[in-house]
C-alpha cells in the first residue's frame, strides 16, 4: 500500500514544493519510494526534524530550479528566439552601411571619402557601400561643395586660415580639386588680407619688450602657419610695428 506524505506546516505554497524542482505538476503528492520524491520527502522531514521546516534555503531552491527549467531567464536560444542582431549574425551589408553612414553624419557633416574610407574600414563590401553612398548623395545627405563652402567660411572666420591652409585641408578631406577651388575663390584677397591684420593685431600686444626682429619672426610665423603667403605677412606685420612706433626699415627683405 502507497503512503503519502506530509509536508509539515500544512499545504505547500507555489514555488516551494517539489513539483516546482521538476516533480510532478498537478498537485499530487509524492509516493514514498526510490525516487526523487522519496528522497524529497526525507530532506523535509529532516527540516522538521530540525525545527526549520520549509524555511528559506528551501524557498531558494525551490526558485533555483523554477529558472533553470524554463523561465524568462533562460538564454533565447533555448527558446528558440532569434539573436539580437548585433551580437548575432551579421546583418545585412546595405543596412549596416546605411547605419554606419547615418551614424558618422550625426551632428558633423562628412565627405564622401571619408564615408567611404570609414564604410570600408570596417569591411563593408564595395559594393554595398557603393549603393548607400550613391543614395545619400541622391538625397543631399552627402554633399562636397556644401561640406567645402562651409569649411571655408568656419576654418576662415573661426581659425583665421588663409585660402593655401583652406586648400591642403580640403585635399586631406577627399574633395574635388574643381570642387575646392570653387569653395576657396569665395575668399578674396582683400578679405584674406583683413583676416591677417585681426591676426597680428590680436598677437601684437604678447610680443611688445621684445626686439624687432624677433617680433617679426613671431608675427609673421604665425601667419606663414595659417596659409598666408611671405609677401603678405611681411606686409601686414611692418605696418603694425610702424603704427607701434617701431622702426622698420630693412624689413623689406623675406624673412
């Protein structure tokens, strides 16, 4: 004959009962005998035995066995959900260059070339990348002789830089030659010329205790490394050390 047993403490509440580790799950109670019910049976009367019952080590794992036999924490795989596609399988090679491209355009504007460069640093096949960036152009995300103008205007008014400097950050950019001199030609050489008084007339008042022609050296240095021409710069610090009350003669020369 079958005895059942008892769990002490009346009912078991749900999740910390054996059928909740892997027993049976329609609310019968385990038959005494060689299996993982009867050995259940004995830990619980062992627990009684103690004075602790169904107390908190056996709460925990009750819970324990509640996730690892299927609960929302177990892995998708076991589900047999799809991979999250960044972790997962490469997705595909048009999408990820659209993200890449809309990603490096966020907030900062970008040449084609650089787009490109970037597509194919992370390996994304030409011809993907080829088909994004013909889009992007068709849609104005990707426009050279906006990017030029722009730089020009910032890099002039912002940094000072004379149209030569303009030109060889252009190239390293990945513009058009045609493109770059469309872009530069807005800048005349009367505006170049004021620019580089605002320059010396800011950098002239650090230089004042020292001999002439080491201020000249300073101030006409610091044009040459923005893209002005020698003749220029020479021109545009002699007549601000003249309004100072230096002597210059013998500045004529380069230096």
């Amino acid at each position: 004959m079958t005895r059942r047993t008892e769990w002490p403490g009346g009912p078991a509440e749900p999740g910390d009962g054996p059928e909740f580790a892997g027993g049976p799950t329609d609310g019968s109670a385990y038959e005494l005998g060689t299996g993982r019910g009867a050995r259940s049976g004995r830990r619980s009367r062992g627990g009684a035995d103690g004075g602790a019952g169904f107390g908190e080590g056996a709460g925990r794992r009750a819970r324990s066995g509640t996730r690892n036999s299927g609960s929302p924490s177990s892995s998708r795989a076991e589900r047999g959900e799809p991979r999250d596609q960044h972790k997962g399988e490469p997705r595909d090679p048009v999408e990820q260059a659209r993200n890449i491209c809309l990603r490096l355009l966020t907030g900062t504007p970008r040449t084609r070339k650089q787009l490109a460069d970037a597509l194919r640093k992370r390996e994304i096949p030409d011809e993907a990348a080829e088909e994004v960036l013909a889009r992007f152009e068709d849609v104005g995300l990707i426009d050279d002789a906006a990017f030029a103008g722009a730089w020009v205007e910032s890099r002039h008014h912002g940094r000072g830089l004379a149209r030569r400097a303009l030109v060889r950050e252009l190239r390293t950019k990945g513009v058009d030659s045609s493109v770059i001199d469309e872009a530069v030609g807005r800048l005349d050489a009367d505006q170049e010329e004021a620019t580089a008084r605002e320059l010396v007339a800011r950098k002239l008042r650090s230089t004042r205790g020292l001999d002439r022609d080491k201020r000249l050296r300073r101030l006409a240095g610091m044009l040459a490394r923005k893209g002005y021409g020698e003749g220029m710069a020479l021109r545009v610090v002699r007549q601000a050390l003249e309004e100072e009350g230096e002597d210059t003669e013998g500045l004529d020369e380069p230096f």
